[in-house]
C-alpha cells in the first residue's frame, strides 16, 4: 500500500512538474479569433487534365509567394483536404486587397492580334468555327479576334513596376522573357510587323485573366519577321502605383495552376478577441470559485483536495495544449473552461462511491472506503469519458474552423480530468486520510456520512419509476413542444449553413435596427437581416457580397452612427454553406450511431438503445427550444449540441452501471425494482455533478460575453434536458423495452465496478 501510494505521489508530481514547465516555457499558439486577423478559405477548381491534390499542392507553393509579398506578419497556409486551401493573416483587418490578391489566377498570355471582330455573345469562348482563335474587348470596348496564346506567364524571367518620370508616361511594367521566351516574344513581334501601321494586326495583346490589359503596337522600325530583340518589354496603361505593383507581383508569383474561389472569409478584430479572452478567463475564475466552494462545502476535506487537484487539471490541460502545438480558438477556449466542470465528475463519482461503502460498514475506515471508491467507480469514469471522447472526436474530424478547436480542448480536458481524478486526487486523499487527524475525526474527511440527499432518498425509499409510461408520456409531450417550435418558427440558420455575409460593429452611439435596415434598403441591399446586440453592437446579416459591397454596407452603417469599427466579419459561399448543413446532419447521425454501438458493446442492445433514444430526444428538445427563442442554429450551436450527446450519456451510463451491478447481485428481482434503485442509488452524484456544471455554465453564460452566450445557454439547456432524460426517458424506456422483450438481455458485470 505504501508502496504504490508513494508511486502515485510521484507520479503526480512529475505530472505536475512537467507541465508547470511547459506551461512556462511553450506559448499556447491563439486562433484569429482571439488575436485578430483574416482566414480565407478556398477552393481550387481543377480541371480534367489536373490532378486535385497536386494542382493544389502547386497553388499552396505560388500563393505563398504572394503572401510573403504581402507583409503579413507570421502567415500561414495549408491545405485542407485534396481542394481547400486555408490562408491566416494574423493583424489583417482590410481582407479586401488579400483576396483580391490570392483569388486571382494571373494566367498571363501574349497574344497575336489577327484583327476585329464585328460581335460576340460570349467574350470568353473560342469561336466555335475556329477553335484556335478568342474574341475578347479592348479598354475601348472593340472586340478583337487573337490567336492562340505565344507565350505564357512561364515565359516570363521577372517583372517590376517602373514609373516614366522622363516621358511623362506614368507607371509601367516592365517584363524580361527567359529561355525560349526570348524567341518567341522576337517572332510574335516579328509577325506583328508585317502589318501596316494603325492594323490591329500589327498590335500584341497582353491579356492577364482573360482580359486585356495592354495592346501596344510594334513601331515602325521593327522589320517584318525579325521582331524585337533582346527578350524585354513593357506593359503600360492607365496603372496607379499600388496597381502596378500588384501586376508585378501577380506575373512574378507566377500563375496559379487552377483557378480558386474563395469560399469563406473570416474576419475578427483584435479587440473583440481581447475581450473574448478577458470574458472567458472571468468565467472560468468565479464558475471555479463556485465549484470549489460547492464541492468542499459537500465533500469537505476530500473537496479541498479536489478542488487542488482541478487547478492541476487547468495546468495540464493547458501545457498538454501548448506541447501539441493546438491552436486555442474562441469556442476552444470556452470548451476549456467547461472541462473544469466535467473535471468534477470523476470526483464525485469517487466520493460518493466511498461514502457507500463507510455507510455499508463494508469498509469501517475512510482510508478503505476511498480506496474501494477508486476502485469501484474505475467503470464507470471510464464509460462516462469515452462517450464525451466520442463527441470530441467527431467535432474534431466532422467540424472546421474555430469548432474544431473546441473538439481538440475538449478532448484534452477530458483526459487530463481523468488524469486530475484517478491520479492527482487519489495522491492527495490517500495521504490525507492516513493522517491521525483524520483518522480520529473521520467526519471531517466528508466521506464518512452518507450525505443530505441520500439520507433523503435513504428515509423515504420512494418508487420513481413506477409509473415509467407516464414520465415516458410527459417526454413524448416535451418533444412535441419542441418540434411544433421547428415547424412553426423554423430554424434561424446562421451563415455557416445558409452562405452569405455577416458583418458585426461596435458603434460610437446606438443605432436603431429599422432605421438601419432603411438606410442599407436605399443603399441596395433591401434583404439585409439587422440586429442589434448590447448597447453599441450592430450586426448585418446579407446574402453573398462582394468585398466592394460589404465596404458600402460599411460606410451605410458608419454614416449612420458617425463612427463604427468593424470587429467581426464573416463570409460563406452558397457551395460551402450547402456542405456545411450536410456535414452537420452526419456528424449528428454518426454521433448518436457512435454512441449507440459502444453502449450496446458496453450495456448490450436493451439499455444502449435506451440511452441513445434519450440523447435524440436531448437533440430535438434542444432544437426546438432555440427555434422557439429564435437563437442562431451555426456552427458554435453545432459544437455544444455534439457536447450534450456526450455529456448527457454520462448520467445515463452511471445509472446503467449501476442496473448491471444490482443485475449481478440479485437476478431474480424485477428489473423495475433493480432500475429504481439504481436511479436512487446515483441521484446524489446526479445531482451534486450537475451543481458543479451548472456553476461553469451559468458564469460562462453571463460573462462569457456576446458571443459564447447563446453556446453557454445551450449547454445550459442541455444539461437540465440530459439530466432530466437519462433519469427519466432512458431509465423507464428501459423499463418497457425489458417487458416487452424479455430479460435476459443484460449482460453481468465480473468485476464490482459501482459509482
């Protein structure tokens, strides 16, 4: 016993001592939307002839050209997926000039110009009687009919925007050819001089993008067919500076291999992520504070020591983020702060069980109650984790962007609570309790009473479930509420599912949302979505805009309020939002199939089937509730109701544990009876567990600020509704599963794993 006591305390130690060190030593790396700046998404469009991942392998090498150009400090690009393509620009709040940038293709072609050309319907095909040719207008609008491409942008050595100070010419480009390039610039020119002066004939086209940008003519002391040496030329036009420069370094990053969409656009600015993280870090100190002071007011010593053991939990969580290199996003860092309190779970668990087994006078010592606590609830803080890992993992691989932090933190926290639990809290109570102070006042362990609830439960003794069709039918009514408020008020979709624009601003006074609504309508935009949130936030809600329209939208809004500064800005392509919604629905169905398949290994078919019709029930009873309050359905929604499939399971898998452990003391007494007990048997960590939630979600809720409130309020629903189910749907389901299939079909547990 010694021995492994003082393993344990070792072992909690270096746990401790390592990730104080890397906490100290290794930065977390913070998303855009808690430091500011601009992601682009896009997408490549390859053509038959590309191979997707490798055309979007060579995109990712050009595009990173032009970033470096671009000044951004500590850039990033990778590819997602075989066609996606995820650009951050950390401090980037004009996201404008970057995705006018990355987004053009800047295929750059020389052209021999064969003469005009009386119409065309389609300015971009080829004629269809000469497969070689295009028909595309000049600056002046006439149409002209080129040959097929000379020379390309590969041709082309470098590029450099030069300004004709001398002649008065204003900014050029001038472009050196390479290689074969050389020859082939000297014979385009060359056949273009053996036009007469003022032919279209004798001009060269330069068409960058499928538009002409420049038509010079070759002088007239070119000769025919011997063309302009010496592989150089220039590109002129009516180029301002910035103009220019960005020509030049369009043909010095080289085209892009395929054309790119840009199919979603996030925009945060640094104050909104200062404040995310100010909320956030508020939220997590006085809901632990309440959790803290909760559990040692019910636990005593053994809560003190727990309460230690969480900010171990918090240190861990924390430096295992920074060793994985994980990116903390908003919803990542509120999928921290709602870790500590399911880090409270597995304590609870451990507590209550001990104070079963002082209470039994199986175990007379509160050193052998705890250590038979560890032992016997190792079952069921291990089911209780896995489901919740489940829903981590599907938001890791099934979500994108900021929700998927939360999948990773969410993850995270989960096995360091488990790590906090059975290692750090064991260490600490067992020396505790092998103190001569505790050992004379045992009382003052908290273990050594069975506890106000259960002394409750203990006199009455009442039959919860004897009635089982009834809660069943109060369930059924619930969910009928719920679905009444899908079909008559539907689901607000946020951008993420729907496609379009959403543009959020803090204002320098308030601005009435119809007054609002008017001045966009005038400016052309008669469907824009306004609403207002606190007492200087206006949020515009548009189908897809331009970045040229949003900055109308922009200056409405700034006219309006005399000042607005834009501190969020986010944009969804109809193709993506489509993908989205789809992506959405199978991470639910693959959620409640996940979680349906380990229960029923772990619990067979009976009670696994039970548990997930109460996380469906869960699922639509959360829906309805946000379609009647006309909350936003987006992508953060999406990350809490995979967080309640998780966590609700948890009440339903202790109280299941606990049916399997009657099942295998006593078969001969009818499963109602065992279901019953079990559920009274566990009401106290029930109860206690959701207390120590409840205190997180309710801070995040308040201080989390705007935008983790409508997250926290769905949690918050969650845990009321998934408390609720798992006592009172799963548990009498189960019920009537078993009588109208039989016993039987539960299997018995070979160890004495209780909660």
């Amino acid at each position: 016993m010694n021995r492994s006591l003082h393993i344990r305390g070792l072992i909690a130690l270096a746990a401790v001592a390592m990730s104080l060190y890397v906490a100290l030593s290794v930065p977390v790396h913070l998303g855009l939307d808690l430091r500011g700046g601009t992601q682009i998404v896009l997408e490549t469009r390859p053509t038959d002839a590309d191979s997707g991942v490798e055309a979007t392998d060579r995109t990712v090498e050009v595009l990173r050209g032009r970033i470096d150009a671009l000044g951004v400090a500590e850039p990033t690009i990778t590819r997602f997926g075989s066609d996606r393509i995820v650009v951050e620009l950390p401090g980037l709040q004009d996201p404008r000039k970057a995705a006018e940038v990355l987004g053009r293709t800047a295929q750059l072609t020389f052209h021999q110009v064969l003469g005009t050309a009386a119409g065309a319907d389609d300015l971009s095909e080829p004629l269809p009687k000469r497969p070689q040719e295009h028909v595309l207008a000049d600056e002046s609008g006439q149409h002209l009919r080129l040959q097929a491409a000379s020379l390309t942008g590969k041709d082309v050595e470098k590029a450099a925007a030069r300004f004709d100070q001398q002649g008065g010419g204003g900014w050029h480009i001038t472009v050196d050819f390479r290689g074969s390039g050389e020859e082939g610039w000297a014979r385009l020119t060359g056949e273009a001089a053996c036009h007469a002066a003022g032919d279209p004939g004798r001009r060269v086209a330069i068409v960058l993008d499928n538009k002409i940008i420049s038509l010079p003519q070759v002088e007239p002391s070119v000769a025919c067919r011997s063309g302009i040496s010496g592989g150089s030329t220039q590109i002129t036009g009516t180029f301002d500076d910035t103009e220019a420069k960005e020509l030049a370094l369009l043909i010095n990053g080289g085209a892009l291999p395929v054309p790119v969409e840009a199919v979603e656009q996030r925009t945060v600015g640094p104050t909104l992520g200062a404040q995310a993280i100010m909320a956030s870090a508020w939220a997590a100190a006085i809901g632990t504070a309440l959790t803290s002071l909760f559990i040692i007011a019910v636990y005593r010593i053994m809560g003190a020591l727990a309460t230690v053991a969480l900010a171990c939990y918090g240190l861990i969580s924390y430096a295992a983020l920074a060793a994985l290199g994980a990116t903390l996003t908003l919803p990542g860092l509120a999928g921290f702060v709602l870790a500590i309190g399911m880090a409270v779970d597995a304590n609870v668990l451990v507590f209550e069980r001990a104070r079963e087994e002082y209470a039994s006078r199986h175990r007379p010592t509160p050193r052998s109650s705890l250590t038979a606590g560890f032992r016997q609830a190792f079952s069921a803080i291990a089911d209780s984790n896995i489901t919740t890992l489940i829903a981590a993992g599907l938001l890791f691989f099934l979500a994108s962007g900021p929700v998927r932090g939360f999948g990773v933190t969410l993850g995270i926290g989960v096995l360091a609570s488990m790590v906090s639990a059975l290692v750090i809290t064991r260490a600490l109570a067992d020396h505790a309790v092998a103190r001569s102070l505790l050992r004379r006042r045992p009382h003052l362990t908290g273990i050594a009473h069975t506890g106000a609830v259960r002394d409750r439960l203990n006199r009455s003794r009442p039959n919860l479930l004897r009635h089982p069709r009834r809660w069943l039918a109060g369930s059924a009514a619930a969910l009928v509420v719920a679905a009444a408020g899908i079909a008559v008020r539907g689901l607000d979709f946020g951008v993420e599912f729907t496609g379009g624009r959403l543009i959020e601003y803090t204002t320098a006074a308030p601005v009435d949302a119809d007054r609002a609504r008017s001045a966009l309508a005038d400016a052309g935009f008669p469907r824009a979505v306004v609403q207002t949130s606190g007492e200087n936030q206006l949020t515009v809600r548009t189908h897809h805009l331009s970045n040229t329209q949003a900055a109308v939208v922009t200056d409405t809004v700034t006219e309006l309020a005399h000042k607005a500064d834009k501190i969020r800005d986010e944009a969804i392509g109809p193709s993506l939002g489509k993908e989205l919604r789809h992506g959405a629905l199978i991470a639910l169905v693959v959620a409640l199939g996940a979680q349906l398949i380990y229960l029923a290994a772990r619990f067979r078919w009976l009670l696994g089937t039970s548990a997930v019709a109460a996380l469906a029930h869960d699922v639509v009873i959360l829906i309805g509730i946000f379609a009647w309050l006309g909350k936003p359905v987006d992508g953060v929604f999406l990350a809490a109701l995979l967080t309640v499939i998780g966590y609700s399971v948890n009440d339903s898998v202790v109280v299941f544990d606990r049916i399997r452990e009657l099942r295998r003391r006593d078969r001969r007494m009818p499963f109602a009876g065992v279901a019953n007990q079990a559920l009274l048997q566990t009401l106290p960590r029930t109860v206690n567990t959701g207390m120590g939630a409840a205190f997180i979600l309710t801070a995040l809720a308040v201080l989390g600020g705007d935008t983790l409130t409508d997250f926290a309020l769905a949690l918050l629903i969650g845990l009321v509704v998934g408390t609720y189910s798992s006592m009172f749907t799963a548990t009498p389901l189960a019920i009537e599963l078993h009588q109208h299939c039989g016993a039987g079909r539960i299997p018995v547990a070979r160890d004495s794993a209780r909660p």
